[in-house]
C-alpha cells in the first residue's frame, strides 16, 4: 500500500480548454491538481496553507491578476520557492 501522500501541482489559468488539457495530462502523470483561474485566487489558495504545490504552472494573460503579477507577488511574499514557477 502506497502511503506517500500525491504531490499537488497549482495550475493558473482562465482558459478552460486549456485548463482540463493540463489536468488531464498532470494527472494521469499521479499528480493532485488544483485549479485557480486567475493570479489572485491562487495567491489567496496558496495563504491558506491548505495543501503544498510541487509546481505551478502559470498562464501569462489572465483577468485581475496576470501571471507576472502572480510570480512577482508570490516571490516577494515567500508563498512558493522560486525553483518551482
């Protein structure tokens, strides 16, 4: 019995298209995958401390706000390693 909790990747997109292509693949690979349409909520969804992320995948063009905001915003709040945007 494997016990190993899965490991979760946050992918940030508001195309959902895009956004089942990407959880589809992430978790056919065994990877959890949490969803947040835009930068805003998956800044609010990794504050909570919920779950850890292995990665995050992040779309550049997205409402509220984009994705450099994203990763200029979780940088210099420490949410996630910068090795793992």
């Amino acid at each position: 019995m494997n016990t190993e909790a899965k490991k979760n990747i946050l992918v940030i997109d508001d195309d959902d298209f895009l956004m089942e292509l990407y959880a589809l693949a992430f978790q056919k690979a065994g990877y959890g995958v949490v969803a947040a349409w835009n930068g805003q909520e998956a800044l609010d969804l990794i504050a909570k401390g919920e779950k850890e992320y292995e990665a995050a995948v992040v779309d550049i063009y997205m409402p509220v706000v984009d994705g450099f905001g994203f990763v200029q915003a979780a940088l210099d709040r420490k949410l996630l390693p910068a090795n793992r945007i």
